[in-house]
C-alpha cells in the first residue's frame, strides 16, 4: 500500500514540476520571439556535440565488454566441429565488427560534422550511379565469401555420420532428458509412443512391451494407476452410476481414443517382428548424465514425448530441436574431457550441460542434463555398470487389473477380429 | 484519370460536403471516417499499447535480475496470484514474455505504427482528399481496437494469457495441459490475432487501392515520397502474407477445439496418450514464418520510409539514390517472401533447404547495405538541422546497422547452430527492428506531430527523450549480444540455474542481466518525457505554421486546421519530385513538389 502511494506521489510530483519547467521555458519562448521549430545554433552544435560524445561512450562500451567477456563466454569449443564453427564465427565477427565500426563512425561524424553552418548550403547531389554500384558489388562480394565458407561448414556439420559412430538418443519430456545408448550392436532398437508405460518409458518395441502395452490398454494395472478399457466400460455402463455432463463427456471420450488406440496397437503387434526385440533389450537407459568418450563420434537422434524441446550443447556448438512425431539427429565428436576442460576453464567446478532451449513450460529453465566428457577408459567402465533395457523392463512383469474379462466387454480376440 | 478524378471523389460521399457541416461529437472523434482522425485514433492506442507492453517488459527483466527476491513492484501490479509474496511464478513470467512480445510487434509496430502514419500521409502525400473508402478504414481501425482489447483481456483471466511465446509453435500452444496458458488465454490470442489479421487486411487493401488510384495530377509513382513507397510494399507485404499466419491460427484453433492433426502427432502429455498422429508440428512453423519474416519488415519499411523522408528535409539535401532506394524497398520486399527457413535451420528441415535459404537471406543484407550507404551519403555535405525527429533518425539508421550485421551472423546456417535461440538473437532482432522501428515511430511522431495536432512538441523535451532512449535502450539490448554467445538461451525464468555447472558463465550472465534491467528501467522512465510532452502539446503545445520544417512534399500544403477533404481549394498539382532541397538557382534551400519547373529547368531525373 505505502508502496503504492509513494509511487503515486512521485508520479504525480514529476508531471507537476515538469508542467512548471515547461511553462518557464514557454514564456521565455515567447520573450525571445523563438518558435519552438526554429532549432538555434546552439542546440544544433549541443546535440552535435552530444552525438560524438555517444558515439565514444557506446564504442568504449563495446571494447569493455568485448575485454572483459570476450565473445565466447562459453569458452573454446569443445568439440571436433565446433572448433570449425568457431574459426568461422571469429572470421565473420571481424567482418561485421569493421563495418560496424565504419559505418556508425560514419554516420555520428557526418551528423557531427555537417550541421548547419550560416553561409553555407548543402551540397544538391542527388545521385552518383558508379558510387551506387560499388556498394552493390562489394557488399556482394564480401557476402559472396561468407555464404560459400559457411556452407562448406553447414556441409559438413550436417552431412550423415559415419558408420561407425556410436549411436544415442535422447529424449525429452517436460521437463527432463534421458539418454539411451545403442548398446552392443550399435543399433537403436524400434520405438512406437503408444507402447509408452510406466515400466517403459521411452516406448521401446519388443514383443513383451507391445503385450504389455496392450494388456495395459485393455485392462489398466492392479494397482489402480491406470484405468484400461474395460474398467471405463463397466463404469459407463453401469445403471447405478450417474455422471455430471462433462464427465461423462470425458470418460465417452477417453473410451472412445482407448479404443481406437487399442486397435492400432493390435495391428503394430502383428507386423511386429521378433528379430527387432534384441535391437531394443541390449539397449541402455541413462538418467541424470549423460556419459560421452572423449574422441568418439556420436550420432544423436532426439524424440520429444509431448511439446517441442531443443537439444542445446553450448560447449560443443551443438543444437537441434526435438519434435513430437519426428525423428531429429545430429552428429558431434567431443574432442576434450569434463577434466581436461576444467583446466581450460580455469573452473574445478565446471561442467558440460545439455540446456533445452526451445519454450516448452514453466520449468523449462530447469531442463537440463550435466554432460560427463570421460577418458576411454572410464567411459569403459562406466557403461559396464549399467543395466541393459533387457534388465530392467524383463525383472518385473506387470500385473493386469482384472484376469478374466466381465461379460460384454472386448475381448483382444474381439479386437482382432474388428480389425479384420 | 487525373486531377478531375479526385475532385469527384473527394465530393461523392454522403458525409462529404465539407464546407457547410458541423459534425457530431461521436461522428467526429468517434466512428470518424476521416483518414486524419483515424490516423490519431490510430497513435493514441498504440501509445497506449506500447506501455503496457513497456511495464510488462520491466515486470520480467526485475525478475531476471534479481532473481526470487520479492518485489513491492511486482506485488503491486500482479499481486498475490501471480506473484505471490512479490516473487514472479514460472508461468507468469512465459505469459509476459509472450504478451509483451505480440503486442510489440503487432499491435505497436504493426498496427500502430504503419496504421498511424500510412492513415495520416498516404492521402496527404499523394494529394487525395481522403483514402479510397473511408468506411473500411473506419472498420479496420474498430477491429484493431477490439483485438488490442481482447488481447488486453487475456491478461486478467484466471488461467493466465497465452505462455508459448510470441511465436505461439504447438504443441505447446496447443495443449492446454502442457502450460496453463494454452487454455482459455491462447483462445483469446488466437481470436484476437484473427480479427487483427482481418483489420490489417482492410488497411493494407485500402491503402493500396489509394495509392494506386487517387494521385493528384502530376504524382507519378517516380514522384512519390519513400514514404509512401515504404507503405506501399509493406501493404503488398500486409496482404500477402497475413492471410497464411490466419490459416496458420485457424488450423491451430482446429487442433485446439475439433480433434484435427494438422500440428499433432505421437504425443502424450499430462499423462494422456493422445491419438492424433500425422501431423507436423514444423507445418505450422513454416506457415508462421512465411509471415514471419515479411512481418519483421512490415515493421521496418515504414519506418525507414519515414525516416528517409525526415533525413532528406533536416538535411536539406536530395535523398541520395532516389531510384536505388525504391529498389532497394522493392528487392527487400520481394526477397523477404523466400527467406523464412532461416527461423527453422535447427528445427529438423532438411540441410540442404537450409543451405537455400542461407542464400536468399544474406542476399537481403544487399539492398539493406545499399539503403544504409545512401543515408549516408545524404548527411554528407548537407546542413543538419538536428531536431528531435532528425536524431531519432539518425538513431535508426545506427539500429539498423548495428542489428543488421549480427543478421549476417546468425543467417550463416553452421553458426546459427551455436547461437540460435540465445540471447543474441534476442538482441538482433530487439536492436534492428524494435529499436529502428521505435524510433522511427518517435521520428515520425515528431515531425509530423504540426500537422497531426495544430500544435508543437516541445523540442527541449524531445532532446532529453531522445538522449535517454538511446542511451537506454542500446544499454539494454548491446550487452545482450554477450549474454548470447555465451550460451543463454532465450525465455528463461531463472538464470540462476548456470551455478550448477559453470560458475564463470553464471558470474557474467547474472551481472549483465542487473546492468541490462537497470537501463530498461532508465529508458521506461525517459519515455515519461515524451508522453508528457505528447499528451501537454496536443492540449496546450504553440500553435503550428503551415510548414514548420520548409519541407516540399504536398502534406505542408494543407492548412493548419483540420478539414475533411484536406484542400480548401483544388488539390495542387504536382510538378517535380519531392526532393528539390537546395537546389542550384532557387533562393530558398527548398522547392515544394507543387512549384511548377522554371523555364529551362531540368527535373532531376535521379
Ligand atoms: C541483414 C539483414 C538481416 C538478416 C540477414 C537477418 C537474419 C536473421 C536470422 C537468420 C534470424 C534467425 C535467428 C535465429 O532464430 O537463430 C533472425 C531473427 C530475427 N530477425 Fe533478422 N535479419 C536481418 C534483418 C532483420 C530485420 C531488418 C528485422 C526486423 C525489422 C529482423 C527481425 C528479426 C526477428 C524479429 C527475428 C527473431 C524472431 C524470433 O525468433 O522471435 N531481422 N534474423
Ligand atoms: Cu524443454
Ligand atoms: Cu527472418
């Protein structure tokens, strides 16, 4: 409340003094017989002057952030790619910096230099064409240079990886990341977000996560976390229950898209082929960090569970979008240790990171995943650890809410049967 | 076609006979349908709009320089709900930052801007009694209010305006699940966003059909001021692309409200598994920026249009390159159609498509860089006559400079990989088209401001507004560059986070951002100067001469006090181009574009 009325006051204190100000200035105005569009000597030279006097401050504001910050606050690259980013990132800087310079130099020192003089008229010089030209085909040319140069690195950064690179992927949600690695075979195996489940999170497809999946879709889990088709239906079709309108409305909906949803998962189980299982249950799922070897290249393919997320590795120059629906990938060779970068860094606490950086919720700020960069050796070790997805979905099978279907309700066969 | 044309026109309207009619109040101020007062309806709600987005913009830079301290600012404008205990909530924040950023580009310098100067000088410029149908201008102009309204509105509902960003990329905003502003807020924006696009449409429409036909006798295109061939091809602009933002919305709305998938595919949110499949997410990112990058131009062109205008008169010179100048808009306007993807190079679009549009957009830095020379070259030998509008100018073509070359930059595909979506791109597209853009609304405002209202700003005010804007507002988005190369992405609540992982980042993003907060605030403050100014002048400013800055174009000749149909007498004829500033063999260092040639004089044929 005080708060309130002091910034009232304040306000209102302001106008009223400048009001006064104003009229002082009016009346003086008037003595003189000055026009308020007459611009004197004096203000035209004060602004002048004003004008030299901003542009020193802005450029000797420029020169002190570029000593104290440098343009990489991130540090030097730390990967095999982001070492050419950076070369060609300083080369155009140089560039823009030079005719920054020259420009706004220009345009504060003509505003300084030719302001009205008593006695002298300008100069009526309404076009040159060979002037013209020229800053037509120099801009052109400089262009004509940074375009070629910046595709061959564009080429190059996006060009597929090699065969040999190991395979990650990662996927995000609102609001964190998780990593899966390709396992022995280097090979990702098959996802499909219908087979999302607790138990299974990122969807992977083998033929007991598609049974699973489909038992879950049907029958919901014994313990009450999720509600299966049959459970719904019994609700609905129950005499006794009476639903407010939107309820209804929302349970007919959820019936209608579990249903649906059932139907194709029926289908996909019957396409599936058994082959792709040991694709999926050698794979690894990772949490909190994610473990790279130093020196290896990656190929990373990105999935987003629900809204559009962004892959952002600032120390590696790397970044891509993850889209719901669609599969992205990018590739990336870190080329320098967690450890050997906190020596560069001159910063024993420092960390590689993976930031989201595409707006996808309220903590979207807090999406983030603390990049581990080790040594071979290490990076060996560590992944000897860690449990396959094999492992971890095969230790526990999940429980259906009810073993045998009520009457009147779908049976899998049935659903078979719809399909054909 | 010709002068009797519009001596037809300007007495065919029911509401026209000028010289024996004294209008209503409401028909006056109110549902006017005189392109004048449209135009100062027009500013008036812009203004208005951009404070609003103004204080929003400090309600969040106080949150990202001081982090989860309580705030009585804070408290005082969003209380408990949104900022319990004066600290900002995470969503709150995203629903500021996403406001904020509409209103600025669409409701200020879009609709504000080329809403007010294309109303107020398109007929006055051209020689027209008023523009082609007066009617829809009235229309356009009530549709833009009610979209402001609506827009206004959504920030006083329950759940909260729309939080995806101004760029609005479903799923987010599509999914009232996944943030609480993509329910009954992102409603509201949408609508609002539909009827704005309909009031635009009828603007640019009108303008156009005005330029195209109504010109006084002797106004060829080659003798039209750059300001009315800026809003010309920012109305072609209008037109074209505004209609593919509206599919865009009304696609959205449908994946919203009937089950469609034009944007949805394979996902599961709040625990829902969704069945929507096929959709692409990206479809909607193309159809936006296929607006998008018009738009960002829509924005500029008026303003550079403006500001060549003012630079030529304060300079009394010649523009330089007249022809290379409408060149340069033309090639601008045509070039900013095919260069959308330089939005989406990380989106997942194929590289090589990405390669294309790195091509056509560092071509447009061309006619860009040729604009910038020519300015240039305009201030060189002339006699500057430094007034407010002048300095704003001159300003502008710093802002533009200065966000153009980071433009180059992050159009470089390879190294928009490492910036893209950080801080300098935020700091870009803030100096090169907020801050030319706003001043060269304030130019404009200005220096036309005599002829707007009858009356005179206050120049001394003007000085000190202009001194603090630039020192503000380039205090606040030049340390951003550095903020952004050093890895801080874009929309972050809390920076805070970087102490977890790298202390020496954390160290300098977290001083920029008090640094860039206080001169925000510096300039919020210094904006006080001019609507004092503004509102005290147009009450009690001095009275205007006829043409208080010797200026040639046809606008100078109408007299001080309003009147439909902007001549008493017959519209002046034009003779030469609006450009004649101390030319050899005249006396006075200006010739108005109604004098006609002496005998033997040449017409400059740029
Ligand atoms: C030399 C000319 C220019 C070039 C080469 C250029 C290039 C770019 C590029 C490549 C981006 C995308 C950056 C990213 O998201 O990572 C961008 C963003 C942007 N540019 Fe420019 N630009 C130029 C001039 C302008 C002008 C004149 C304006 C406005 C008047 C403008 C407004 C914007 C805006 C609003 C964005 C960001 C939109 C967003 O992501 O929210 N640019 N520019
Ligand atoms: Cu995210
Ligand atoms: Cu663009």
């Amino acid at each position: 409340m005080s708060f309130k009325l002091i910034t009232l006051i304040v306000i209102v204190l302001g106008v009223v003094a400048l009001a006064q100000l104003i009229r002082v200035y009016e009346l003086s105005s008037k003595l003189r017989n000055r026009r308020e569009e007459d611009i004197t000597n004096r203000d035209n030279r004060l602004n002048a002057n004003l004008l030299m006097g901003f542009t020193f401050f802005f450029y000797i504001g420029f020169i002190w952030l570029m000593l104290k910050y440098g343009w990489t606050g991130r540090g030097d690259a730390a990967s095999v790619g982001g070492e050419e980013t950076d070369w060609l990132l300083n080369l155009n800087f140089v560039i823009i910096i030079i005719v920054f310079f020259i420009t706004n130099t220009l345009l504060f020192y003509f505003g300084y230099k030719y302001i009205r003089k008593p006695g002298v008229k300008a100069y009526y010089y309404p076009h040159n064409n060979k002037l013209e030209l020229l800053w037509t085909v120099v801009p052109a040319v400089v262009l004509a240079v940074i375009i070629i140069l910046g595709l061959k690195v564009w080429n190059s950064a996006t060009s597929d990886a090699s065969k040999e690179a190991i395979r990650v992927e990662l996927f995000s949600k609102q609001f964190d990341w998780t990593a899966r690695y390709a396992g022995e075979d280097n090979i990702l195996g098959h996802f499909d977000y219908k087979l999302t489940t607790q138990e299974n999170e990122l969807a992977l497809m083998t033929t007991e996560s598609l049974d699973s999946a489909i038992r879950q879709m049907e029958f919901g889990k014994a313990d009450g976390t999720v509600m299966g088709i049959q459970l719904l239906e019994e609700k609905l079709n129950n005499p006794k229950n009476i639903f407010i309108p939107e309820d209804l409305e929302k349970m007919e909906n959820d019936l209608d898209r579990k249903t649906r949803l059932l139907r194709l998962l029926v289908q996909m189980r019957a396409r599936h082929n058994k082959k792709w299982d040991a694709e999926a249950y050698d794979d690894i799922i990772q949490k909190d960090t994610l473990h790279l070897c130093v020196n290896k290249e990656y190929e990373m393919t990105f999935r987003a569970k629900d809204v559009i997320h962004s892959a952002y590795f600032p120390h590696f120059r790397a970044q891509m979008n993850t889209v719901p629906g669609l599969t992205t990938r990018l590739k990336m060779t870190p080329k320098y240790t967690t450890k050997q970068m906190r020596g560069k860094m001159k910063n024993p606490k420092f960390n590689y990171v993976l930031m989201c950086n595409k707006i996808c919720g309220s903590a979207h700020y807090k999406m983030k995943m603390i990049v581990v960069v080790d040594s071979p050796s290490e990076y060996k070790a560590w992944l000897k650890s860690k449990q396959t997805f094999k492992d971890v979905f095969l230790a526990k099978p999940v429980e259906a809410a009810a073993a045998t279907p009520l009457e009147g309700t779908v049976t899998p066969a049935d659903t078979a049967k719809i399909i054909k | 076609m010709g002068a009797l044309a519009h001596e037809a026109h300007g007495h065919h309207g029911a509401h026209d006979h000028h010289e024996h009619h004294e209008e209503g109040f409401v028909s006056k101020y109110i549902f006017s349908m005189d392109h004048k007062m449209i135009g100062k309806q027009y500013l008036l709600t812009a203004v208005f709009m951009g404070v609003v987005a103004m204080l929003l913009s400090i309600l969040f830079r106080i949150q990202l320089a001081w982090p989860g301290e309580s705030s009585d600012f804070l408290s005082m404008f969003l209380g408990e709900t949104w900022a319990p205990g004066g600290v900002l909530k995470e969503n709150m924040y995203l629903g500021l930052v996403t406001i904020h950023g509409t209103i600025m580009v669409f409701f200020l310098l879009t609709g504000g801007l080329s809403g007010t100067f294309s109303n107020i000088l398109i007929p006055l410029q051209i020689g027209a009694r008023d523009m082609a149908s007066g009617f829809l201008n009235m229309l356009s102009y009530w549709m833009f209010f009610l979209s402001s309204m609506i827009m206004l509105c959504s920030l006083f509902i329950e759940t909260g305006p729309a939080m995806a960003g101004w760029t609005i990329y479903p799923p987010l905003s599509a999914l009232p699940q996944a943030i609480e502003g993509s329910g009954l807020g992102m409603t509201m924006w949408l609508v609002s966003m539909a009827i704005f696009i309909a009031s635009s449409l009828l603007g640019s429409l009108n303008y156009i059909v005005t330029i195209l036909n109504l010109r006084t006798a002797g106004m060829k295109m080659t003798r039209l001021p750059l300001t009315v061939w800026a809003f010309f091809v920012t109305a072609v602009l209008g037109v074209l692309s505004f209609p593919v933002l509206l599919s865009a919305a009304l696609l959205l709305l449908m994946d919203r409200s009937a089950g469609t998938s034009f944007y949805l595919s394979d996902i599961i949110v709040g625990g829902e598994m969704l069945d929507n499949h096929g959709g692409s997410p990206l479809l909607y990112q193309h159809l936006f920026w296929f607006l998008g990058h018009p738009e960002v131009y829509i924005v500029l062109l008026p303003a550079l249009g403006l500001s060549s205008e003012i630079i030529a008169t304060n300079s009394r010179k010649p523009i330089f390159g007249y022809r290379a100048m409408i060149g340069s808009i033309l090639a601008i306007g045509f070039l900013s159609f095919i260069v959308w993807g330089h939005h989406m190079f990380i989106t997942g679009m194929n590289p090589f498509l990405g390669s294309v549009f790195v091509f056509t957009t560092l071509l447009i830095a061309i006619p860009s860089a040729v604009k910038v020379f020519n300015y240039l070259t305009t201030l060189w030998r002339g006699s500057l006559v430094l007034t407010p509008a002048m300095l704003f100018a001159i300003g502008l073509v710093s802002t533009f400079i200065t966000g153009g070359v980071t433009g180059i930059i992050l159009a470089d595909s390879a190294l928009d990989i490492a910036i893209h979506d950080t801080y300098f791109v935020v700091a870009h597209f803030h100096i090169v088209m907020g801050m030319s853009a706003v001043f060269g609304m304030f130019a404009g405002v200005y220096h036309w401001f005599p002829k707007m209202y009858g009356r005179m700003l206050n120049t001394r005010l003007g000085y000190a507004h202009f001194w603090i804007t630039i020192v503000g507002a380039y205090g606040v988005f030049f340390p951003m560059h550095f903020v952004g190369l050093a890895g801080a992405p874009r929309r972050y609540y809390d920076y805070s986070v970087y102490g977890e992982f790298d202390t020496n980042s954390y160290e300098m993003i977290m001083d920029l951002n008090v640094i860039v907060t206080v001169f925000a605030i510096i300039a919020a403050i210094g904006q006080g100067f001019f609507l004092f100014n503004f509102f005290y002048s147009i009450f009690r400013g001095p009275k205007a001469v006829q043409n208080p800055w010797k200026s040639n174009t046809l606008e100078w000749t109408t007299p001080v006090e309003h009147m439909h149909g902007n001549w008493p007498g017959a519209i002046p004829e034009v003779h030469r181009w609006p450009y004649d500033y101390s030319k050899p063999g005249y006396e006075e260092d200006f010739v108005p574009q109604d004098v006609p040639l002496k005998e033997g004089e040449e017409e400059e044929t740029h």
